[in-house]
C-alpha cells in the first residue's frame, strides 16, 4: 500500500467514526428524544381537543393524521432544530481542539481538508436524522390517533396517501438542507475559537438574529438573504399547483451559506495552529 493510499482509506472509517460518535453522545440522544416528543405532544394536544382545531395546518391534522408530521416540522424549524444543530456543529472542530484530540487526527496522518470534509458529512447526516425523527415521529403519532387516507392540501385539493407522504419526504429535505446552511456558519464559527460552549452559543445567536431581523418588516431590503426568512416556505408544496419559487430561493439559499462559510471554514481550519 504505498503512502498515499493510507489517507484515502481513512476517509470511509472516519466518516463513520465522526456518524457514530454524533448519535453515541448522550446529550444527543438527549435531543433526539425532545425532537420525538413535540409531534407527539402536538397529536395528544389536538386529539383532546379536536372540536377547537379549524383550519390551517392544525384544523387539517384532525381529517389526517399525516399533517401532524407537516405541523411538526412548521414548530421545530424556526428554534429547535437551529438548537439541535448549533450544539453539535459548534463543537465540531472546537471541541476537538479543547481536548487536545484534533492534533492527534491530524497526525493519523489525516489532512485537513479530508477532516473538515468529513465533520461537514457527518453532520448533513445529522441534519437529516433531526428532521427524519420529527417526521416519522409525527407520521406515527398521526396514523395512531387520527384518519389516514387521501390528503386535503391546503388548496383544498386531494391527492393519495402515497402522494401526500412524498411531499413530506420532499419537505423534509428541504428543511435538512436548510439547516445544513446553518451548519456551514457553525463550522466556521467553530474553527474560530477553542471553545465549543462559545461556538455553539455564537451559532445559535446568528440564527436568532436571523429570525429577529425577519421579523422587522423595516428591514424587508435583507430579508431574501436570510435563512430563516425561507423556513416555511415549504408551505408552498402543500398545494396545487406547487409553488417551487419560494422553495427553490431558500435551497439556493441554503447551498450559497453552505459553499460561503464552508470556504470560509476551509480557509481558515487548512491555517489554524493546532500544535498545542
């Protein structure tokens, strides 16, 4: 095996290193279990009181119980998921320089480039178990405790269940990549500092900022570059005919802060001193 060939096959066994070590970590779990439990709550909520549920989102998990996954995702993207991912990217390169841990890996030899590649993959991995549980947790509390059968869109016109379930995959997805361009502004912020608590704390700021700034409509100039300002705008593909305008800016979006910080992040990771 000639020396080249050792860094290349690290690639696969560090990723899932990096996968493994994510969904171990019990506070992550931790999070994993909070995630589960706001479809569920939201089911139980609208179930006992279902005679109070009209119109919307909410009006339309009591007709099917698959829009309790849709109303989910509408709760968790604006806070919790920014949360669940400001956690763990700010301590993605932060943390393993706090323990002294990211000189090591260096050394395996793994190049620089590689390991940020790496801790990118493995949380889009992340992003997408986060916004899966969400999903599935809701689709399952759904089923259990309401109708399940063709879908009323919210331009009242119906399509099958199979249908209706490929839209939340897409919506999904949509959510998942928009929080993988949040992750980018984490990674970046965490090859800044040492300390992860400071990373996750200044990630979790920027995107409450973002939502503060949305809210003034004063500042409508800067709202279309502003990740949050694309959050529900998966709305839109639960009508017919969808509306892939508002969608197709926030995926746009999303991949810009992705390519953006991720340079920026590559940028200064391949020049950060890490021999202490």
């Amino acid at each position: 095996m000639s020396a080249a060939d050792g860094p290349a096959r690290l690639g696969l066994p560090l990723f899932a290193s990096e996968v493994g070590m994510l969904l171990r970590r019990r506070r992550n779990q931790l999070i994993l279990l909070a995630l589960v439990a706001i479809p569920i709550v939201i089911g139980v909520a609208v179930r006992l009181t279902s005679s109070n549920a009209t119109g919307g989102l909410i009006g339309s998990i009591t007709d099917n119980g698959i829009f309790v996954a849709f109303t989910a995702l509408v709760v968790v993207i604006p806070i919790f998921l920014p949360v669940a991912v400001s956690v763990v990217v700010g301590e993605s390169v932060a943390g393993e320089a706090n323990l002294g841990t990211l000189r090591y890996l260096l050394v395996v030899p793994v190049g620089r480039t590689r390991l940020l590649f790496t801790k990118l993959a493995a949380i889009a991995v992340w992003c997408l178990v986060i916004v899966s549980v969400v999903a599935l947790a809701g689709v399952l509390t759904g089923v259990v405790l309401f109708p399940a059968g063709r879908v009323t869109l919210l331009s009242g016109t119906q399509i099958s269940l199979l249908a209706g379930i490929g839209r939340l995959v897409v919506v999904a997805g949509y959510a998942a990549l928009l929080m993988l361009g949040l992750s980018a502004v984490g990674l970046f912020i965490s090859t800044l500092t040492e300390v992860p608590i400071a990373a996750m704390a200044a990630t979790l700021t920027f995107a409450v900022t973002m939502q503060v700034l949305v809210a003034v409509p004063q500042l409508h100039a800067v709202h279309p570059v502003l990740l949050s300002n694309s959050y529900l705008a998966f709305a839109d593909l639960l009508r017919d005919p969808i509306g892939w305008s508002g969608v197709g800016h926030g995926a746009l979006l999303s991949l810009a802060y992705l390519v953006i910080f991720g340079s920026l992040a590559w940028a200064r990771f391949t020049t950060k001193d890490v021999s202490s």
